[in-house]
C-alpha cells in the first residue's frame, strides 16, 4: 500500500466530538496563537494527568478529574473545551463560573482569547421551563436537529466575555448531541476569526479612498501630459503601484481565511437542521444577517483592491505603450536623418575620388615629365610624339589600376 494510505484515511477521525449524556455546562474558549504559546498551555494540562502529551497530534482529549477537556491545534488558533457534569443539587438557570483549570488560564492568557462560549445543556426534565429564568430577554431560539434539541441565546457577553448559549436535550444521544454542541462552537468559533478582518477592510478603504484620488489625478496627467513629464508621471505610477502591492501582500491572508473561515460558518448552520419556535428569530437567521455584511464587506474590499491594481497596471501599460511610440517615431527620424547624411558622404566621396584621379594624373604626367628632362640631360634624344605614345598606355593603366582599388575598397 501507499506509505500515506494510513495516515490520510484516519483524516476522517482526527477531531472527533465530546460526546456526553445528561445537563452539564460545556466551556469553550479560543486562543489566537502568533507565537506557537499552544504547546505551553497544553503542557501544563498534562501535567495535572498521567497521560503523555504528543506534541505532533492535532488534538488530544485529556481526563481532569470529573471533567473532560479537549484540545485541538488549527491553522492561526488553538481551542480549549471542557465538560462539566451539572449536579442534581444545582438550581436551574444559575451559569456557573469557569472551574479554576480554566480560569488560571484564561488569566495568564486573557488576551489572547478571540472566543469564549458558555453553552448550559438541560434536559426536558432539567431545565426551568422558560429561557427568561436563564438571563434572556429577548433571545434568537431554534429548533435544531429535527426537533431533537432546542437551542437560545441572545449573543450578549457576560461580565467575564462569556457568550452564554442554553441548549434543551429532548431526543439526541451522546454522539449527536456531542456534535451538536461542536456545530454551535465552529459558528461562534470561525465567526470571530472571519471577522478579525473587518478592522483590516476598514483600514484598507480609508487608503483605498486616497488610492482612487491619486490613480484619477494620474490618468488626467496621462492624457494631458506632454512628452517631457512621461518619466515624472511613470515614476508616480510605479509609486502608486508599488504601495497598493504592498497593501494587498499584508492583506492577503486575512481576506482568504475571512473567506474560508465563513463557508464554515454557514454550513455549520444548515448542519443545524433548523426550525422555527414560536415567535423566536431562528439563530442561523440571526447570525446571517448580522455576519453576512462583513463578510461581504471584507470580500468588496477584496475585490476592490484587485481591481485598482489592474487598474495602475493597465495605466503604466498605456503610458510605457505611449512611449514606446515616441520612441519610434523619434527612432525613425533619426534614420532618415542618417539616410540624409549617407547619401550626402557618398556624393563626397564620389567628388573626392574624381578629383583623386585628377590629382594622380597631374603628378603622375609630371613624374613623366621629369623622367624626359632626365633621359634629354644624359643625352638620349625622344620625341613628344614618341614619349606619348609609349606613355600614355602606361599612366591609363596606372589610373586604371587606382580606380579598380578604389571600388573594391569600396565594395570591401
């Protein structure tokens, strides 16, 4: 078999649910986690168990006493969640503090914390009959799971940041009721951290306002500019450009996990199975219409930012393409303008070689001319008629021989 055939198949188990029976509270908190302090935290719980801590697992499930505490390791957070057993002497509607294990925590780490939930699970015989006796004034309040459960709150933090969450067990067992209560964890979960980019988006469009009045002072200047300012006015493109890459670099991720961390929160609530109860906003309503504008506020602040990229891009591309032209024309005025110095050298040089054989056969007669004066001092007597006659060969084909060098010189 594959070496990963293993390892990737138990994928499917790898953060399984608390699963539990009867009333109890169920404590949750997330930790963003920018300096790995996870393995911190998890170390001191094992501490307090026999149980080893495998630092490469991505979860782990950890025995305190009565309560049962499961951690699990993602991306940029870390969550917490413990199980503690409610006792019958307990009065309904009275949440209860977190146990001390959690508390020390949070106290070292409150900072951290991007999420804390309290969800109170009753059963049909536990519970007081009326989410009122448990703090609520006018909450969202669903029937989840067929029917099987019914589920309120009003998403209001508590003293200590606790968002409280009442949850009726009429028919769901141990494993879906384990799975229940991890659903409303993910949505409360992955909300927060989709919604840590909302302060990014609200910074990015203050800047993007600046960006817009900078890219249409710019494309003004391209189509009035003259040819001179071309250099000034690419240089404040590339700027301009060089400050929206770097805006949309530092935002990048956030706007991807702001994307995915929604997806999940959305199928976490069809998960739920929802269903009226009675006049009570159902909680994935709730939920939708009051997260669904920032997710769609972070998405066009996104996309915005793409589009002025291009936008810059498109501009440089335009001005360079100007440019270019520019470029050509004032190239190709240039070669005429050497074409016009060509013709003009060559008619000068065709002047220079006719007024070269001029030249050579002036000096070249006179040269003749001495060899006579000198044949007649030595006495040897030649006609004109005669020294032409023999001469005039030789110096045609001296210049004859200069002219033919001149062209494959040329030609050369």
């Amino acid at each position: 078999m594959h070496p990963l055939r293993k390892a990737l198949h138990n994928e499917l188990h790898s953060r399984p649910s608390i699963y539990f029976e009867g009333p109890a509270y169920v404590y949750h908190l997330a930790f963003i986690d920018p300096d790995d302090q996870c393995d911190g935290i998890i170390s001191s719980l094992y501490e307090q168990t026999d149980a080893l801590y495998d630092r490469s697992t991505p979860q782990g499930l950890i025995k305190l006493g009565t309560f049962a505490l499961k951690w699990e390791r993602h991306t940029e957070f870390f969550t917490l969640t413990l199980v503690a057993p409610k006792s019958d002497s307990e009065t309904a509607g009275i949440w209860q503090p977190l146990p001390a294990v959690l508390r020390d925590i949070v106290a070292a780490h409150r900072d951290l914390i991007i999420n804390a939930d309290l969800i109170q699970v009753e059963t049909e015989q536990s519970w007081a009959g009326d989410y009122a006796f448990y703090g609520f004034k006018d909450p969202a309040g669903s029937n989840v799971g067929g029917g099987d459960a019914t589920v309120w709150s009003d998403f209001k933090l508590d003293q200590e940041g606790m968002n409280r969450i009442l949850l009726v067990n009429r028919g769901l067992n141990a494993y879906r009721l384990g799975r229940m209560i991890r659903r409303l964890l993910e949505i409360e979960t992955y909300r927060m951290m989709a919604s840590l980019t909302l302060p990014v988006a609200q910074s990015i469009s203050a800047s993007l306002k600046e960006f817009d009045k900078e890219l249409t002072g710019l494309s003004d200047s391209n189509a009035e500019t003259a040819s001179c300012d071309a250099k000034r006015l690419l240089n404040d493109i590339a700027a301009l450009s060089a400050r929206i890459v770097r805006c949309t670099a530092r935002s990048r991720r956030r706007f991807s996990a702001t994307e995915a961390y929604s997806k999940i929160v959305f199928e976490r609530i069809g998960e739920l199975r929802e269903a009226h109860l009675g006049d009570c906003q159902r909680l994935g309503v709730f939920i939708e219409r009051r997260f669904k504008p920032t997710v769609r506020y972070c998405a066009a602040t996104d996309q915005r930012l793409q589009r002025l990229g291009h936008s810059v891009a498109n501009l440089s591309e335009l001005l360079q393409a100007r440019v270019q032209v520019e470029v050509e024309a004032q190239n190709s005025e240039i070669l005429h303008s050497l074409n016009s110095r060509a013709n003009t050298q060559i008619k000068i040089q065709k002047a220079v070689e006719g007024l070269s054989l001029i030249a050579i056969s002036y000096y070249l007669l006179s040269l003749f001319k001495l060899v006579l004066e000198g044949l007649h001092t030595i006495g040897l007597k030649i006609e004109p008629l005669t020294a032409a006659t023999y001469m005039t060969p030789i110096a045609l084909f001296i210049l004859g021989f200069i002219a033919l060098r001149i062209r494959q010189a040329k030609s050369h």
